[in-house]
C-alpha cells in the first residue's frame, strides 16, 4: 500500500552541496548560537557543513514532492466530500 505522508523524511547528508554540488561532503554541524539551536530543535532544518568547499548553512531535512500533492488533492477532496455530506444532512433537518 502507498504511503499518505505528505512530507517526505529525507537526509541531505547523501546529497550534493549546494555549492561546489560535490556529492557525500555535507556533514552535519553543531550549532554555534541561541537562534541555530532553536532551528535544528525544530527538526525541519539542520546546519551543514561541506568538507570539500567549506560551506555552511541550513538544508531541509523533509522534501515535498509530486507524490506530497496527490496526497493534499486526495485530502481536500475527502474534506470537500465531508463537508457536501454535512451540508446535505443539515439542509434536510431543518
Ligand atoms: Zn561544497
């Protein structure tokens, strides 16, 4: 069965810097200050650092996909659905 999930964990870690787009550089970095820590104890971002270029910065760690979308559509559909359905029964009650 497919998956729902709208958001897909995924690990920059095996992706490429998006600087020198070097493959299996990035590594993970401690944070340096108050506002860094506060965004990687989120978990959407984490701070990376490349070993061949040196760069440094935020990479998401979730992805959104084309998959991501038909899942929304099918949860809007299913909301729309629900909401006709309350309509219909509230419009015959009253
Ligand atoms: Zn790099």
């Amino acid at each position: 069965m497919k998956s729902l999930a709208v958001v897909w964990k995924r690990n920059p870690v095996l992706g490429a810097c998006p600087s020198c787009k070097s493959l299996n550089t990035l590594k993970r970095s401690h944070s340096r200050n108050t506002k860094e820590k506060l965004i990687n104890r989120l978990g959407f971002y984490h701070t990376f650092r490349c070993r061949s270029c040196g760069w440094r910065g935020y990479l998401s760690t979730f992805s959104f996909t084309l998959h991501s979308l038909k899942a929304l559509l099918m949860y809007a559909a299913i909301i729309a659905f629900a909401v006709i359905i309350t309509y219909q029964v509230i419009v015959r009650i009253f």
